[in-house]
C-alpha cells in the first residue's frame, strides 16, 4: 500500500526534495504546500495560472450564455422546415388525389419501381 502510494507523489518543482500529491488546477504541475496558491476555484502554482483560469471561466460562461440564446431560434427554424415539409407532402397528397385515374396508375407505377431500386441499394 505504502509503495502505491509513493508511485503517485511527484516533487514540487520549485523544491525537488518535497513529495507532493497536489498539482495545480490549470497547469498540473506538482506543487508543494509552501508554492500552493489556494483560492476559490482550486489550487494553483500561482497567480498566472489563476488568471488563466479564471479567464476561461469567464469564457465558458460567456458561450453557455450565447448556445442558451441561440436554442429557441434554432428551434424554431428547425420546426418551421419540419412544418414546411409536412405541408408539402400534405399538398402532394391532395394534388395526386385529383389527378385522372391513368395518371396516378402511371405514377404509382413508377414510384414503385423507384421504390425498389432504393430498397435494393440497401441490401
């Protein structure tokens, strides 16, 4: 157990006679605790990589923010085109209902053929 436990120490690489089993939230670089920058978000090596951090909160905050602003538009395109298409097809439907009898034989006929032609190119 002891020897598990030495195979994960690093030493702080400002003071390489100290094991530690901390790194720093940004960096990962193995840190003691006199190196240890302890703050809200975590511990750091120092202030640069606090900075760093905190500016890539702030970042992914800001494009949480945008991607929550964009879903209902982006919905409502999305519903529209499904609209679109279903009044379409329901507009095809009516169209090929009036159709004379020779025409939609002749129709039918041919997207039955098409028909099994994708079918087949999915065997």
């Amino acid at each position: 157990m002891a020897r598990k436990m030495e195979q994960r120490l690093s030493y702080c690489l400002a003071h390489q006679d100290r094991p530690t089993d901390t790194r720093c939230a940004a960096c990962l670089k193995p840190i003691c605790e006199e190196c240890t920058l302890t703050t809200e978000v975590g511990k750091f090596c120092g202030n640069e990589c606090y900075e760093k951090r905190l500016q890539s909160n702030e970042r992914i905050k800001v494009l949480k923010e945008e991607e929550e602003r964009d879903r209902i538009p982006r919905m409502m395109r999305m519903l529209t085109g499904w609209a679109l298409k279903i009044l379409v097809l329901v507009a095809l439907y009516f169209v090929f209902q009036t159709l004379p009898v020779a025409w939609k034989a002749w129709l039918t006929k041919s997207f039955k053929g098409l028909w099994k032609t994708v079918k087949s190119a999915f065997k």
